[in-house]
C-alpha cells in the first residue's frame, strides 16, 4: 500500500511525459526482436500510446513475448476490426433518410497499417511499467483464421469466442467456439460491416434533429 | 511469476480439504447433478444464468451462460454521433452510469485533441466517485443480503438515496445522468450544491463505519467468506480481472492513480487499498476501504474545486478526426475502457468497448470448480458483477 502525497504525482506525471516515447521505442524495438520476420510495423503516439502489427502466424509469440519480456501479465481484451466501409452508405453511417448511392470510400487502415479487411486486436498491460501495448495481425479473406491465445491468458476464451460470434473469425485450438451472447440459431456475424442493422433500415433514426443546422452555420 | 501449475496445485489442495470435511462425498458416491441457478435469481443481479454439475455438494464444473440481455451497443454505436453514444453508454453499469460515460468522452477527446478545463475535470472527477459511491454502496448491502443478513441491503438501499439525490441535483437524472460532454460538461453545479454533497459523505463514511462493524465484525459472515472463492494475482491477471476484485489479490495498481487520462485525482491526497488474502472476504473489505477513500476524495475535490469555464472550445457539430485511441479509466467494477477508431465522421466507425464484469466474472468456470454450492453464491457475490456490464 502506497500513500500518494500530490506533489509526488506531479513528479511522477512530469517524468513519465518525455521518458514515454524512449519507454515506447524500447517496447516496440523488443517485440521486433524477440519476433524476427513476424514483426510488422508499429506506430506510437508520443506520450500516449503504442500500436504494434505483427503477422497472423507470430500472433500467439507476440502474446508470450510481451507477458515475458514486456511484463504484460495483464491481459485487458481483444477483438477485431472489419475495415470495410459500410456498403450501406451513408444511411448507416449517420442520419440522412434516403440518401445518394454513393461510391464507397476506399479501404483504410488505421494505426500501424494493414493490407486485410479484418484485423485482430489485442491489448495488453503491463502493472509494473502502467503501460499498455495494442497489438493487431491482418487476416487473409479466403482464410478467416487465427491461432487462439488461451494457453497464453485464459482469460481470452470470452473475447475469442465473441469474436468468433461478431465477426466469424475462427480460433485455432479453442476448445470451446460457441455463441456467447447471441441465440444458438442465430445466423450472420453481427458486427461485420456488411450485416444490416435492420432497425435503422426499417425505420430513420429520429435523431437527424440533432445535427440540424442554425441558420448561417455551415455544414458538417 | 510462479507458473499455472503452482496455481492449480494450490486450488487442488484446496479441493482436496473441502473434500476431506465432507467425507459423505468421498465415502458415498453420489450420482452427478446439474443445477441451473438462474437466469432469473436474485444471486445473479440481473439475468445471468449459471449451469453447475454437482457431484454432491461439490461443483464439478460450472459455466455462466449470458446474452440474455445483450443490446448490442458495439453495433448500435457506429450509427450513432459521438454525443448520442453517451446515452447508450449509460446503460452499460446502470448503478454507477456517470462512470461509463467518461472513458469514452476522453477517447473521443484524446482523439479531438481538446482537454476539458480544470473545473470540467474537477467535477467530471466528483461525479465520478460520487457514481463510485452509489454503486459500491449496493454492493455492501446485496453481498451481506446474499450470505443471509437481510438488514444490510436495506441500510444500503436507504443510504446509496442520497448519493443519488446528489448526483440527480447537478445532472438531472438519478441513473442516467447523460452529463459528460465532449470538451467539458453539460452544466455548471447547483448553487449549495457543495455544502449538501460534504454532509453527505458524512454520512456515508458513517454508513461506512457502521458496515465496517455490522457485517465484517459478523462472525458468520467471516465464516462464510474467508478463505472463499480465493484469486492468486497471476492467475487473475492473465483472466483480466481489475478493480477491486485483483487489489483484493494484492496487487496495487489503480488506474486513477495509475493512468494518465485527464481527471483531477492526481490533485488530492488518497491512498489505494489491497488486501493480500484474494478470498471473498478481502474483496469485500477492499471494496469497503474504498468508499470510504472515495468520500475523501470528494472532500478534497470539492473544497479545491478550480473556478473558470466548464466548457471546451469545440464545434457545435462534432467531427472526431481519423484515428484510433483507447482510454480507461477505473470504474466500481474495475477497468472500463473504450477502443474508438474514426474515420474523420459524424459517427465512430467502430467502438470495442471494455467492460470490467465481462471479464471479471470469465473466471467463474475456473474459480468454481470444486466449491461447495452455498459458496457459489458467495463467489459471485463478492466478484460483484453487474449484468448490463457483461452483456454491453
């Protein structure tokens, strides 16, 4: 148990601000060597927060790496992103009632890149250094699959098997794919960026009065 | 780090002294049972439905079942615009709502770019403990009215109504307040505001001291959870479990403390508490030790309350630039964090949110196995879990 007195915080908010980057680098510059070619890129936000990619198949290495090398024994969550943009338009997107065909953006990956519309995300925290690392792998299309981390952290049972759910993404050597939220029957992978929101579909969302302009206010 | 095997040695003996007390169960073989406590059962806050195969009195194997209220806000959030997404977010822990609203207001500012103003930090500050209040306070009561003392929730329930008037007078709304905004906050406190929120929380750290002795001086309550439902630190951590439920197992690291987000606790003076024994009595007293420190902290913030704007200079309509950012920050339950990446839109292009119960309670399955069925209840009690918060 430790007593904090403010001025200590304050020394400690004031090294943490430069020292972070150094703190990022050196994490980054870790994991690239403990995993060789399965390092892909990284990205930090000085004083923020650090993105790693690493490749499908070094997914489970990244994991131990950092539970060993980086002391991030606490595993916070993980889950997955479909970077493809809605092919709903903008009706799914935001409040307009029946808008314009319009072309689809081009696919964009955010931070530290990526070449796949689906993209595993993972974060792990480290207690001793209170840093935290996100670490995402691309998966192939034609090969929505991914090695589970469960004899790594058990507590990524839950999130794979709601990944698995949401986005359809299988976890190789999961004991246990079921459904974790939704029905048994339940067909589709609700998260996906293609699987309609039916309730949006049926019925405009009321909420359009909110971003309605004042007079004289430019738009959006 | 000892290895998982020191651990499962370590519940093994524990099984195996459980066994030895009831010799009925090694002496008579009894047959296999399924017991399916739930999804409507007062142990379970919600509806939480718990499949146990017994062998006598011994779970064998034990698996939560949830989604009976899953309402999809991960989806719903991406047709949404960022000041809308609060009012879903409310609903996530609905006993400490103000807290869900501020991780995801500092991602989405972390994002902007923008930093409230010191008063706006100040009181989003307040608010939030006061939520922490009104929430763990439910707690107290409702794991003593589990293990059979049925005054305890009353008190609770009777006690946890002034924090709520509190926070109803500076929000508008009990449970649901909607108060926290991109840039700042919805509005300024109401005029004798402080005085009435220092007198009461003196009065909970009086609801405080008298718990202190009302339930953990109870003998049958030390009976029936020390020593029950016990989390060794690594195991935990690598379940992700946070809050209360991993300083319980002494670990010290809280994320008011620990994180770097933009609240105000870094300007008063409070201490974290653990505890070392990670049973369900050390969660309950750190849970204790906690409301306690968080009236303290009101105290503090509210007699150094900054004075100055409560707003941020931000657009009327609200654009968030491309990017992704993850902010969390330390709610009743434990972490609650959000994972916001936007495309430069109205709406957030997809919101992964992070609740603590969900992962908090994904340790049921290992930590129930072998506990007798009246500890069940015990175990889930003291995890303290709140169902919106598993099912998002």
């Amino acid at each position: 148990m430790t007593q904090l007195s403010s001025t200590e915080v304050e020394n400690d908010a004031a090294e943490t601000g430069p020292q972070s980057d150094e703190r990022r680098e050196a994490w980054a510059a870790q994991l690239a060597e403990a995993l060789g070619d399965g390092f892909a890129e990284h990205h930090i936000i000085p004083g923020s927060d650090l993105w790693v990619r690493v490749n499908r198949e070094s997914w489970t290495d990244a994991a131990s790496a950092a539970r060993d090398q980086l002391d991030c024994q606490f595993f916070d969550w993980l889950s997955a992103i479909d970077w493809l943009p809605s092919p709903y338009g903008r009706d799914m997107d935001a409040q307009e009632d029946n808008p314009e065909p319009k072309a689809a953006d081009p696919m964009e990956q955010g931070h530290a890149g990526g070449e796949t519309r689906f993209q595993m995300v993972m974060r792990l925290y480290s207690i001793s250094e209170h840093m935290g690392i996100t670490i995402k792998a691309d998966l192939p299309d034609d090969d929505l699959s991914i090695d589970t981390l469960i004899s790594t952290f058990p507590g990524a049972n839950w999130h794979e098997r709601e990944a698995w759910e949401m986005f359809g993404i299988h976890f190789n050597g999961h004991p246990d794919l079921r459904n974790i939220y939704l029905p048994g029957a339940f067909e589709g992978n609700p998260l996906r960026k293609d699987f309609p929101l039916l309730a949006r579909r049926v019925k405009p969302w009321p909420g359009i009065v909110d971003v309605e302009l004042f007079p004289g206010e430019e738009g959006p | 780090m000892t290895s998982v095997s020191a651990d499962q040695r370590q519940q093994l003996a524990y099984v195996a002294t459980q066994a030895a007390d009831a010799r009925l169960n090694v002496e008579i073989e009894t047959e296999g049972m399924t017991l399916n406590i739930g999804p409507q059962h007062p142990a379970t806050h919600g509806t939480l439905r718990l499949v146990a195969r017994l062998d006598g009195e011994q779970v064998v194997e034990a698996e939560p079942i949830m989604g009976y209220m899953h309402r999809g806000y991960e989806k719903l959030a991406e047709v949404r615009t960022y000041p809308q997404v609060t009012t879903l977010i409310n609903r996530i822990d609905w006993l400490g709502s103000f807290a869900n609203e501020v991780p995801f207001i500092l991602a989405a500012e972390k994002l902007m770019e923008v930093e409230a103003p010191p008063r706006a930090q100040w009181i989003r500050t307040v608010l939030f403990e006061l939520s922490r209040i009104a929430n763990i306070t439910l707690f107290l009561g409702d794991m003593a009215v589990q293990l059979g003392a049925l005054t305890p929730v009353f008190m609770a329930f009777r006690d946890r109504e002034f924090v709520l008037n509190q926070i109803e007078a500076a929000t508008g709304g009990r449970f649901h307040p909607n108060f926290d905004r991109i840039g700042g906050l919805k509005d300024d406190l109401p005029q004798g505001w402080i005085d009435d929120t220092k007198q009461t929380m003196e009065k909970m750290r009086d609801f405080c001291d008298e718990f202190e002795e009302l339930v953990l001086g109870n003998e049958i309550f030390q009976a029936r959870s020390r020593g029950i439902g016990i989390v060794p630190a690594e195991v935990g951590l690598a379940y992700g479990l946070s809050g209360a439920n991993i300083r319980a197992s002494g670990v010290d690291w809280d994320l008011r403390r620990d994180g770097h987000e933009a609240l105000a606790y870094d300007q008063v003076d409070w201490k974290v508490w653990t505890h070392p024994d990670g049973d369900s009595f050390a969660r309950y007293w750190v849970r204790l030790q906690e409301t306690r420190e968080a009236t303290h902290i009101v105290d503090q913030l509210l007699d150094g309350l900054p004075s100055g704007p409560i707003m941020a200079k931000v657009p009327r309509i609200i654009k968030v630039p491309a990017g992704e950012a993850y902010a969390a920050t330390e709610n009743p339950l434990g972490e609650m964090g959000y994972y916001v990446v936007s495309k430069g839109d109205l709406v957030p292009f997809r919101v992964k949110i992070r609740s603590a119960s969900f992962s908090n309670i994904s340790i049921t399955p290992w930590l129930l196995k072998g506990v007798y069925v009246p500890d069940i209840i015990t175990i889930l009690a003291s995890l303290y879990f709140i169902l919106g918060d598993i099912d998002r």
